[in-house]
C-alpha cells in the first residue's frame, strides 16, 4: 500500500495513541518506515501544552512536508484540535484531524494524495465522547497504555481539557485484555497512561484500584507503572496495593504544580500541600526505597518571588527524587489569559521564569544525585534495554534508578538483579552482576 511515517510530540498518552494509529496502517499493509525517510504518508501527532510545544509541532510539520514534498501529511493531536486553522495555514498539511476524529482517518480520507485544499475535520470538544483504545508498542520492552482519556478539573492554567474533553475511561476488562496483548507480543513493563488517571472509572462506577488490581494478575507483565497521578486522587489504599503488588513498581510521579498555598489556589488546584507531604510520607512509610518524581511549574502570575521561594525551599525538604520543571506559559482561553482579574497578578517576566526553571533544575540533579547515592551497594532488579551507548547499555531498576552495564545484546529485555556499585560518569549508576549462587537473595528494600 505504501511508505508511513509518524512524529510523536507531548505526553505518553500521545505516543500510545500513535501506536493505535500506526497498527491501523500496518494491518491495511502499510510499511512503517523511519520520520524523515521517503514516505507516501506522514502522521504528526501534536501537543499543546507550552507555546513552545505548538511551535516545535509547526517546525516537525515542515521538516515532514520538505522531506517528502509529494507526500501526504496528517496532523492530528491537541494543537489540531484547539487551533486546527493555524496548522491548514501550513502550506503542505493535507489533512487535520481533532480528538473525535484521529482514529478515523481511513474513512475520512478517501486516498492519500496532494490536495489543494486542507481538508480539517474538528468536532466541538462537548460532542466528544468515545475513548479510542490505544497502546504503544514501538519500543522493544515498555509499551504504554491508554486507561483514561480527557479530564474533569479546571486548572486556571491549562487548555487539556479544551483539548480532549471530559474524562472518560476504558473498561477495566479492555484494558486486561490489551495487557494480555502486550505479553503475548513479549513486553516485560507497561506504563498505564491517561490525562487524569486518577479518575479513571468514574464514568463507569468502577476506580483505579479495582483496574490495578486485576492488572496484576495478568500473566506476562513483570512490571506496571503509573505515569502520573494526582496527589488527591492517590489514596492510601493504592499505595498500599503498590507496596504489596507482585509486578507495580515502587515509583510514583505525583504532579504538585506549586509549592505555595497561595499559588496552587489560583491555578485552582484541588489540594495544598499538606496534601502533597502527606502523601510522599505515605509513600516512603511503605516503601522507603520508591522513586518519586514531582512535576512543577515556574513563572505563574501569582508566583512571586517569595512564593517561588516558598515554594523551592518546601521541594527542597521533601524526599522525592527528581523533578519535572515547566516554565509557565500563557495559553489562551484559559483563566490565567481571559480573565487575569482572578489572579490578580501581572505576569511574571520571561527572563525571571527562565531562572527560576534552571534553579529547580539543578535541584532536580542534586535530588536524583542523593536517591542514587542511597541505593548504591543494594541489590535491585533492573529491565536492560538494547541500546549502544559506546560499549555500554542502560536499564532502570524497579525504582527507576538509570543503571548501565557493558553491553551485551543478549540481555536486551532481560531482568535480573543486580548490585547497585557506584556512580558513573555519564550520571548512571554502574552495576556489578550478582553471582549465580546468589540470585535469590531477597531485593534490598
């Protein structure tokens, strides 16, 4: 049928949908080749979240067209659904296709040739209401997968809810069902992913922990993680089902947005952080070993400086392990843009928010520095991935510890435990291998 290449931009979400689309190509026999190569057909799957994700979408879509400038090009994702008009403008783009609409492509193109005119299907966001199942499945030993999609919360910052609607989840015996699909196809970790996890099931009386516990009883799947969750939507009965899990992992990503009170309140957030401590010392309680990462944002109009240091000095004291640092970005038709009155703040300065990201940065290295330093001398197990890096290949432990080895191509997708022996110079830790005899000893905790 032809040549497909795909572009992924934004979350783990918009990687399992590509997934989706990119088995919809294989099976109508489609050769899926390489993003810059000869293709007949190019799907760009965008991302809205920054003002610098939608300009990095525009660049990917003419670098797609002027690689294969007789090529048609698909955009699709939440950029095509919050401003499909932008990306018509783009000379090249043959088709844009909002959330209703991004697993349909084949009835709605008729055939993949060059038009003269964009043709831009976009459904009103209200009317949309199907999930569309997905999971990706390019790597060789992680795959994600879709379990809720679009979300119910109305953070005063963010435009996803204008993108992919109201949340709504897959039922739990789908998602069994793609889980036992994976094993079969030989992945050894899945990465449940989604907007809002932690509302999944609300739509269908069912909840999150019901989902993971029959998860886990899937054969095949060695290892689950939870991509992100909601500090007030993580319970304590979770955690606990995560301490005594056969295959979830001692890794939680917890969003907190901000460190002050005052702050989280104007981005409408739905907790404090007596909230957010509350949980991380759950977890650690549990699990003394988990990884736990934080997702913040920098530069929001009601951040000043001494609530950026409130909020810096009240990350500082948590143990978590590393940190996602996002400088703020105005986007449009949201609260913070349309009605600035509720803020009540002037914007913070470009260059102030940009300083403020790089200090959370280099906090971000000195937490990870100190979580690997407590793990060096036990013993963990790791999933190797087959990558060269210069004689050397990575992996992660259970607690999301970055490991390397020498490299050995025949332990591509293999467990095993391994002693944590020191720090190494591209900022992993190297391993020494457990002795044969050795191999069941219990995991250090």
């Amino acid at each position: 049928m032809g040549r497909v290449s795909f572009y992924t931009l934004g979350c783990k979400l918009n990687f399992a949908e590509t997934g989706a689309i990119q088995r919809d190509f294989e099976a109508r026999g489609f050769d899926v080749v390489p993003f810059g190569e000869r293709s007949d057909v190019t799907v760009i799957n965008t991302c809205t979240v920054t003002s610098e994700a939608e300009k990095k979408a525009r660049n990917i879509i003419r670098r797609a067209v002027r690689a294969n400038p007789d090529g048609f090009v698909a955009v699709t994702g939440c950029y095509a659904q919050i401003r499909p008009e932008e990306i018509a403008e783009i000379l090249g783009v043959d088709v844009v296709l909002g959330s209703n609409e991004k697993f349909r492509l084949f009835q709605i193109v008729d055939e993949f040739s060059k038009r003269d005119e964009t043709q831009v299907a976009v459904s009103c966001i209200d009317d949309v209401n199907v999930f569309g199942p997905a999971y990706s499945s390019t790597e060789r030993t992680r795959a994600f997968l879709k379990v809720q999609d679009g979300c119910d919360y109305t953070c005063s910052f963010c435009t996803i809810p204008q993108a992919r609607g109201r949340s709504r989840s897959q039922s739990i015996e789908a998602c069994v069902r793609q889980a036992h699909e994976l094993a079969e196809q030989g992945f050894r970790e899945v990465v449940l992913s989604g907007v809002n996890i932690g509302l999944f099931g609300e739509d269908s009386g069912t909840n999150l922990l019901q989902l993971v516990r029959e998860l886990d009883r899937v054969d095949g799947i060695t290892r689950y993680r939870i991509s992100s969750i909601e500090p007030n939507l993580l319970t304590d009965d979770i955690i606990d089902f995560v301490a005594s899990s056969r295959a979830f992992q001692p890794h939680f990503h917890i969003p907190l947005q901000s460190g002050d009170d005052y702050v989280l309140g104007r981005m409408r957030r739905r907790y404090r952080r007596d909230v957010y401590a509350a949980r991380v010392e759950r977890i650690k309680h549990a699990m003394p070993h988990a990884c736990i990462g934080v997702d913040v944002i920098v530069g929001f109009h009601a951040e000043d400086e001494a609530r950026f240091e409130n909020s810096y000095n009240f990350i500082a004291d948590l143990p978590v392990s590393y940190i996602h640092a996002f400088t703020y970005s105005e986007r449009p038709n949201t609260v913070a843009v349309n009605a600035p009155e509720r803020i009540g703040h002037p914007p913070v300065p470009k260059q102030e928010r940009s300083r403020r990201n790089r200090r959370l940065r280099l906090l971000s290295q000195k937490k990870t520095h100190e979580f690997y330093l407590q793990n060096i001398g036990s013993q963990r197990p790791v999933l190797w991935e087959g990558a060269d890096f210069a004689g050397r290949m990575h992996g992660f432990t259970d607690n999301y510890v970055k490991v390397s080895r020498d490299f050995d191509a025949d332990r591509d997708g293999v467990i095993e435990p391994v002693v944590l022996d020191h720090l190494a110079d591209d900022g992993t830790v190297a391993t020494a291998e457990v002795a044969e005899a050795d191999l069941q000893l219990p995991v250090l905790s």
